[in-house]
C-alpha cells in the first residue's frame, strides 16, 4: 500500500532549514538559467527584426563589418542613383549615406572619460531620407537634428546611459551633445543608438566619408541580382549584403551566449542536484528508525522510497516556482550586451524549460536515496535509535 502524501509534507515541514538551503538552490538555478535564455532569445529577436527584405547594405569590399567599411565620397552618386534603387515621391534615391562610429560616451550627469560610468555606444551620422529607408524607425518625442551638436537617441539609449529627458547632454567626440529627439525602431538593432547629422558626424570623427550606404531597392526579388552586379562591378570597389542577412550575423552572439547560460544552468542544476541529495540522505539516515517501522508496518519498499522520492520532487517544484517568480523580476528589464540594446522578455519557452529543469533537479536529487531506502534491511534500520 501506498504512504500518504501527508507524511511527506509532514517531514518537508519539519526539516525547515536543510528543505530551505535546497529550495533556493533550486531557485537560484532556475532563476539564472531563465533569464539567461531569455536574454539570448532577446539578442536573437534584435538580429531577426533587424532590416527590411528590400534593403540592401553596401560596404567597402572586403569588410565584414560596417565599423571597419569605408566607401570613396565618389562611389556614394554612383551607387544612389543606380537603377535598382528606389525613388521617394520627390525622384530622390531611397539611399542612406551613414557614418557609423563607436564611442565612449559617460553616462547622465557624470563628467568622467572612463571607467564604471563610461559605456561604449554606437553613433550614427545619417541623413534625413534614412527614415525612409530605414522605414520601421519612427520619432516619438521631441524633433529630429537641425543644428550641429544636436542628436536623436533610440528608445534603449537610457538603459546604458541613464535617464535622458528631451534637453539633457550627452559628452563624447569634441563637445557636449543636446538630445532633442527620441525615436523608436520597434524593436530593430537602431533602438540602441545615438543618431546625429551626417555631415555632423564626418567633422565631428575626422571622417572623410561614410562607412556604408543603405539602398532600398525596388522589390526584394532584386536583392540577389543586385548584389552580384556589384560584386562583378569595376567601377565601384564594394560589396553588397541583404539587410536581413546582414543582421542575422548578430545571432552568432546569441548562440554563443545561450550554449554559454546553458552550460551555467546545468552546472548551477548539478550543484543543485547534489544539495539535494545531501538533504534526503541527512534526512533519511535521522530517520531510519522511522523508515524501519514503516516497512515494519506492511510498507513495501517502493512505496517507501516513493515517498523520499515525492518528498524530492515536491521540493524541486517548489524550488522551481520560486525561480521563476525570481525570474519574472527581469522581464522587461533592457540592457546592453555586445553593443546591442536588448530587452529581456520571460516567455512561455523560457518558463516551461526553466520548470523542467527544477522537475529533473528534484527528480535526480531523490532517485539515489530513494533507492538506498529501498535497499535498507528493516532489522538494520530498527536497530538505530
């Protein structure tokens, strides 16, 4: 016959502090392994709702990146107006010159040009038809540049530099910057980015011309072909990329880090696991008299090992719940990691892993005691007092 699941939780109740230390270890576990998958799911949201399938972005040939392109002031009216290039109302080319720069900018009120209060943000000199182009983008308080040592910042921008109202400075390149505007990418890479005029940006960084050039083309179905006219080109020396792919290359980041917060969960679950076991053998080897009688009383030993092993599991579940109420505390926090404006959201994929996980810390923590309770000779286990 079956033990009560009463007596069970009689003995959770009974053993408060060694149930407590197993509880927040499973908790803690379960804590950090959540809100690290949901941040690598974050980095992963960024990299896919980047870019717009019609866009093409153009770099100096042979650069990776856009921080290390630099396009020729000449090559810009050749690109712009190539026929694949779409047009606004007015005949203008949907091509974005922009000047990219990385920059140690402190944060809100402190004058220091290093250390704790200095974070490395990204500076984008663009032109007014980049709205246009970079169509997602969207201004949603104050105004947009319209004179030199005044900027936009994305919606994420406070998440690194602190509170930033409409009027306030921000230190970096030659002077002071007053922030004038606010704008939202829905999401995009550009959420975390300080943005001022183009030709701005070329006197402020001593640049003599931008780092990549942005095209809307005039369907996505163009993109292929466009891109290997310009790898074929003798006229320009550049390279062209699809923006959504271009983007993507930012997923490598979030694999990185979820195999990086993965192994730290199962780590931090191990030492869990062991906590765990610890606490049911302790408890076990005070109550072999008890688990004696109960074997004495007509218990079989499945049932009684069933028991240790509910008591176990109970405890990961309750361990778990708790990490994920822990875990829920971050959603909605954003931050930056590897220069990019995250926002951390505990979904539904990151709340049933992180349950799991706590059931099979609970699980394994049990099994090994359970199977020495069900091991244990009634007459030895009498005989302790």
């Amino acid at each position: 016959m079956a033990i009560p699941l009463t007596y069970s939780m009689r003995n959770i109740i009974a053993r408060k502090r060694s149930v407590a230390v197993t509880v927040v270890g499973v908790a803690l576990s379960v804590m950090v392994y959540v809100v690290i998958s949901a941040t690598a799911a974050g980095i992963e949201r960024v990299a896919v709702s980047s870019g717009e399938p019609d866009n093409v972005v153009i770099l100096a040939r042979g650069a990776a990146t856009d921080d290390a392109s630099r396009i020729p002031k000449n090559a810009v009216p050749v690109l712009s107006y190539l026929p694949e290039v779409a047009r606004d109302s007015g005949g203008n080319p949907l091509a974005s010159v922009e000047a990219k720069v990385t920059r140690p900018v402190p944060r809100v009120g402190s004058s220091a040009t290093s250390g704790a209060d200095v974070r490395f943000t990204t500076v984008r000199g663009v032109e007014e038809i980049a709205f246009a182009v970079h169509r997602r983008v969207r201004l949603i308080e104050g105004r947009m540049p319209q004179a030199p040592g005044e900027i936009v910042i994305g919606r994420l921008v406070p998440s690194k530099l602190g509170e930033i109202r409409i009027g306030d400075e921000l230190l970096f390149g030659r002077q002071p910057h007053k922030v004038v505007g606010i704008f939202s990418a829905q999401g995009q890479i550009f959420d975390g980015e300080i943005w001022m005029d183009y030709q701005d940006a070329l006197s402020e960084f001593d640049l003599d011309g931008p780092n990549v050039v942005v095209a809307r083309l005039k369907s996505a179905e163009q993109v292929p072909a466009f891109i290997d006219k310009l790898d074929e080109s003798k006229q320009v020396n550049v390279e062209a990329k699809g923006e959504l792919d271009y983007y993507k290359e930012v997923q490598k980041a979030s694999v990185a880090f979820s195999f990086l917060g993965n192994l730290i969960g199962v780590f931090m679950g191990l030492g869990a696991v062991f906590a765990g076991m610890n606490t049911m053998y302790a408890a076990m080897s005070r109550r072999l008299r008890e688990l004696g009688t109960l074997r004495a009383l007509g218990f079989g030993r499945y049932d009684v090992a069933g028991a240790l092993l509910a008591e176990s599991f109970f405890l990961g579940t309750l361990g778990g719940a708790l990490g994920l109420l822990l875990s829920l505390a971050f959603n909605g926090v954003d931050f930056n990691l590897f220069d990019i404006a995250i926002e951390i959201s505990v979904g539904r994929s990151e709340a049933v892993s992180g349950g799991v996980l706590a059931l099979a810390i609970g699980l394994l923590g049990g099994f090994m005691p359970a199977k020495s309770a069900a091991q244990l000779a009634i007459v030895d286990a009498l005989r302790h007092a």
